[in-house]
C-alpha cells in the first residue's frame, strides 16, 4: 500500500515537471509558427512548400544534437518529422498564390 502511494506521489512530481518543460516548449512552438507563416507569405507556388533538402537537414541535425544531449535520436527525429509534416499541411491549407 505504501508503495504505490509512493509511486502516486513520484508520479505527481514528474507530471508537474513534465508540465513546466511543456509551458517553455510551447511559446517557441509559438514563434515556430508565426515563422512558418512569414515564410509561406514568402513563396510563390504549392511546390515550395516541401524542401526535402531542408528536411534532411534538419533531420540530421536533430539526430546530432539529441545524441550530443543524451537523447533517443530515433525519437526525437521522429517526433520533427511529425511536426514537420504538420507545418506543411498547414502551409498547403493556407497557400494562398
């Protein structure tokens, strides 16, 4: 019985951390954004949109620096490309030219 309300409180304490690297994550999602939105602005045909050479890239650069802080590379890649992939379907939903 104690154990587990060890485990409750351990899982509290993470949960309040977990929320506060979130609060600092989320306002550079943020600018991400409005960056992203700058750059559509930017381009002139659908076919911009997708840079896979920018993509690979950033990849590789997230795979190298995840390693570098003690990361899961596979991870952290993973989780980019997932935001990625959700940029650009918004670009491709707000592609106004």
């Amino acid at each position: 019985m104690i154990k587990i309300k060890n485990n409750s409180i351990k899982m509290k304490e993470i949960r309040k951390k977990i929320d506060s690297v979130d609060s600092r994550i989320l306002p550079l999602m943020v600018k991400r954004s409005e960056l992203v939105c700058k750059a559509l602005e930017l381009k002139t045909k659908k076919s911009e949109i997708i840079d896979v050479k920018r993509i690979n890239q950033i990849k590789k650069k997230v795979v190298l620096q995840s390693r570098k802080l003690g990361g899961n590379p596979k991870l952290m890649s993973k989780i980019w490309i997932s935001m990625i992939q959700n940029f650009i379907d918004f670009e491709r939903r707000n592609f106004k030219k």
